[in-house]
C-alpha cells in the first residue's frame, strides 16, 4: 500500500466512525422527543361515564377548575340532584386525583415504546515513554428491546384501558354515593322538619291537660306525663337537626365544597314510589355488559397474561451490538546522537563511515505501514446459565391466574349482588306503600279517636299518649323507609353500572366470562 492509498484509507476510517456516532446522537434525540398526549383517554372515560350515569358532565383536566364563583353559582340558589351529581363530577378532588392516573399510564406506554439508551466507552492509554496514545472508543445498543417493545406496548395499552375502564367505574360509584348522600340529607331534613311538627303537637297537647287539670278535670300525673313526652320531642328535635346537618356536610364532602354546606339548600324530594319493571335476570344481563370493573379486570388479567411472555422474553436480558474503534498506540521516536553513529559505523567499517541515515520520505513510508486504526463489530451477551429468570415467569404465572380468579369471582357474584339489593329495594317500596297506604292513615284515625275520647273524659291521658307515640314512630319509620327505597334504587344502579331501564347503547362492550366465552 503507498502512501496516498494508506492515507485514503484512514481518513475513510475516520468518516465512518464519525457517522455511526452522529446517526446515534441523532437517534437518540429523536428517541428522546417522545410525546405523552392523554386527552384523547380522557375523552374515552367521559364517554364511559356518559354511558354508565347518563350525566354529561365530568371533569377534564386539559380544563380549568371550577371557581369558588362559578360553584356559588350553581348551588347558591338551591341544588337538585342532578345539579349535585354534576358538580360532584367536576369537582370532586378524588376523582380529579384519579383522572390523573391516566397520565401515568399513558406516560408508561410511550416509555414501553422507547429503546434502552446505547452505551458509549471511551479509553484513552498513554504508552511509557511518550508517544501517540491508544484510543479506544466503544459504541453498543441492547438489542432485546427488539422483541421486547411490541410486547412491553401491549401491556402498557392494556393498563391504560384497565385504567380508564377503573377510572369510569369509580365515577359512577361516585354518582352513586351522591345519590345516597343527597336522599339522606333530603330525609334528614324531613325528619327535622317531622320532629319539629312532633314537638309541636305534644305542645299543644301539654298545654291542653294542663289546661284541664286547671279546670280540675285532669291530674297532676297526667300534666307531668304529657310534659315527659314534650321533653322528649325537643331532645328528638335536637337530634334531628344534628342529622340533618351532618348528613349535609356528607353531601358537600362529596361536592368538594369549599365552604360550609350547613346552608346547602336540596330543592328535590324525596321520589315517588316505583313500580319495577326489570327482573333480576335482566338486571344481570345488563350488569355483565356494563360493569366497567369487570371490563377492567378483563383488561388486567389480560395484561398479566402478556407479563408472563415478557418474563419468557428476559431470559436473555442482554444482548448487545455495536461496534469498536480502536487508534494503536505509538512510541516517539528516540533521540539520535550523529557523532556517535559516525564513530561507530567508521570503527565497524576500518575507515570513516557516513551513518545510516533514513530520509523523510522513507520514514513516512515506514509509518504508512503501520495500522492506524482499527474498526469492526462487537457482541456482548449475558449467558443465562444461573438465572434464567425462573423466579420472575413463575411470579407472572400466579399474577395471571391470579387475575383470572378474581374476574370470575367478580363475575359470579354480580347475579348474588343484584338479587340482594333488587330484593331489598323491592321490600322498601312495598313498606313504603304499605305505610303512606295502610299504616299512617290507621294511626292518625286513632290518634283522632284518642284525643276525642280523651278531650270527652271518656279515656285517660295514657291512651292518648301512646297514640301519639305511635303517629310519631309510624312518621319516622315513613320516611325511614322512604329514604332507604330511595338509597337502594342507587345502590342497584351502582351494582348494575347502569341507570335502571336504560337499554344496551354503544358503549357497551360484550363481556367475557370465566373460561374465555363470551
């Protein structure tokens, strides 16, 4: 090889060490530009809400907050129950805080997309003596990323549905929750309202024995026995403006209200008795199809099952390619002493000798003979001969059948739960038209009977009393049930996943059963 052919080919050398290092910076940075955009899974939840609630309104937090102007506004003049609902949807910090966990999946799969960082070396060896040093430069990339990402996406796609699929499913367990909490406060209410009728009755009912025991038509026992009753009218009536006004702070923990909700005004009341229509059967087929926590654990079992061909795939957690490039190292030449060269050749040749002397063009020859440089590829590879990660597949086994049980625990007991709570809102809507009915009217036709017996001297102040300790309970015991009609409806909506009567729409997805049929 000459000189100039020697020269080309080190220069050559070069170029294509400088392009592998700029492709990989220049991969790297485009690697490193990756986008998390999870507005689109927010807008799939609120659809999912929108199917399993029927309430339009749910918090999206590309948008601003609601202000403490705007929820003035809202529940200022009075709050309906869908008024409460919706702002429960937007302003709800848990559910805010849960919304949020979509973010962190959606940042898992793009990261699951994203190849391991390359592993760059560099060595730099000075020889002995002085001279040109050895420069070693090393560039590698983890190839099992390769076989790994196209599985690595699926899980994370299946944890970002898995959690939209939650997220939905914890608002519609919030919608229901608020549901409970507004009847309850709304039957709060009507019991202080109730008590303070009942104080009043035993009021009048006090004054009027005394009145007659002042006429001497009454005694004293029967003045203190009526003011017994009245006592414990005002203590009933104290308590039920403490229920009531702690069943409305429940309502406005639910809302995130800011302020305090003891002035909360619910303009609903309480509903009308229903006549149900569905059997429980139907109920649940629709809870199968509905159900986001089962869609959700279908997803979850799902990506537990792709866990465990990710786990097969670490068997060989290293393989990495790359390439080396290498500049050996080079002595300086030595000083030269000419006299002393001159002595010994002219002692060696008898007579004085010139020396040996090498021109500028043989020396650089001779360096052109040299190697520079040196470039090739490399492989590096973990064996996998002590841990062939046996711990971590038999961890993804049991996660998987794990899974597994649970989506077929929940899937069997949906039927048990629906028949409980049908069963429970059924009985409190036949007792609650068994009291408005039956009850009621048969305890104030003897309430009527007793006082004008009593008023007539013809039955003692105990007759009167029980009956009005009777009204009084059947009263309580009316909106008591009215209450827990009304609770139940939303707890059968809530297991359900769905408002009661509403048919199959698109957002419902067949669910698939235990044993994989659909």
């Amino acid at each position: 090889m000459n000189q100039r052919d020697a020269g080309r080919h080190s220069r050559t050398a070069q170029r294509r060490a400088s392009r592998v290092v700029l492709l990989a910076l220049t991969t790297m940075t485009i690697a490193g530009c990756a986008h998390i955009d999870p507005r689109p899974d927010y807008t799939r939840v609120r659809e999912l809400i929108r199917g399993s609630t029927a309430y339009e309104a749910a918090y999206d937090p590309t948008e601003p907050a609601l202000s403490s102007a705007e929820l003035e506004a809202i529940v200022g003049d009075g709050v309906t129950l869908d008024e409460a609902v919706r702002v429960a949807l937007v302003n709800n910090r848990k559910l805010q805080a849960a919304f949020l966990e979509i973010g962190v999946a959606r940042a898992d799969w793009v990261q699951s997309g994203l190849l391991s960082n390359p592993t760059l070396g560099l060595g730099i060896l000075l020889p002995e003596g002085g001279g040109l040093a050895n420069f070693a430069l090393d560039l590698s990339q983890n190839i099992v990323d390769l076989w790994q990402i196209p599985i690595r996406r699926d899980i994370a796609a299946n944890r970002i549905e898995e959690a939209v699929l939650r997220i939905a499913r914890t608002a519609g367990e919030l919608v229901a929750e608020v549901k409970r909490a507004y009847w309850r406060a709304v039957a709060a209410d009507a019991l202080a309202e109730t008590a303070a009728e009942n104080l009043e009755l035993l009021r009048k009912s006090h004054d009027t024995v005394r009145a007659q025991q002042e006429a001497g038509a009454a005694s004293l026992l029967d003045v203190n026995l009526a003011r017994g009753e009245m006592l414990r009218a005002e203590l009933a009536q104290r308590e039920a403006r403490l229920a009531a006004a702690n069943a409305r702070r429940e309502l406005g923990r639910l809302l995130s209200l800011s302020s305090t909700p003891d002035t909360l005004r619910l303009t609903d009341p309480l509903p009308a008795p229903q006549t149900r229509a569905s059997e429980p059967d139907a109920l649940i087929e629709l809870a199968r199809e509905k159900r986001l926590d089962l869609r959700s654990m279908a997803q979850a079992a799902d990506a537990a099952e792709q866990e465990i061909r990710l786990e097969y795939a670490r068997v060989f957690p290293e393989i990495s390619v790359g390439f080396g490039l290498e500049q050996n190292e080079r002595r300086a030449q030595p000083g030269r002493h000419v006299a002393a060269d001159f002595a010994r050749a002219s002692i060696a040749a008898g007579a004085p000798t010139v020396p040996d002397i090498e021109s500028r063009t043989q020396r650089r020859e001779a360096r052109d003979q040299q190697i520079d440089w040196k470039l090739g590829p490399t492989l590096t590879m973990t064996l996998p001969l002590f841990d062939q990660n046996q711990a971590q597949i038999a961890q993804a086994l049991y996660r998987h059948d794990q899974a597994l049980r649970l989506h077929e625990d929940l899937y069997l007991n949906i039927a048990h739960d629906i028949r409980i709570l049908f069963d429970r809102a059924a009985t409190a809507q036949r007792n609650l038209t068994f009291y408005r009915d039956e009850l009621l009217p048969q305890v104030q036709q003897n309430l009527d009977f007793a006082t004008a017996s009593f008023q007539a001297g013809q039955s003692p102040i105990l007759a009167l009393l029980e009956a009005q300790r009777a009204l009084l309970d059947a009263r309580r015991g009316y909106l008591d049930v009215w209450s827990a009609a009304a609770i139940a409806t939303a707890d059968l909506e809530q297991t359900v996943g769905a408002p009661l009567g509403q048919s199959n729409d698109a957002n419902s997805q067949p669910t698939t059963q235990p044993g994989g049929q659909p």
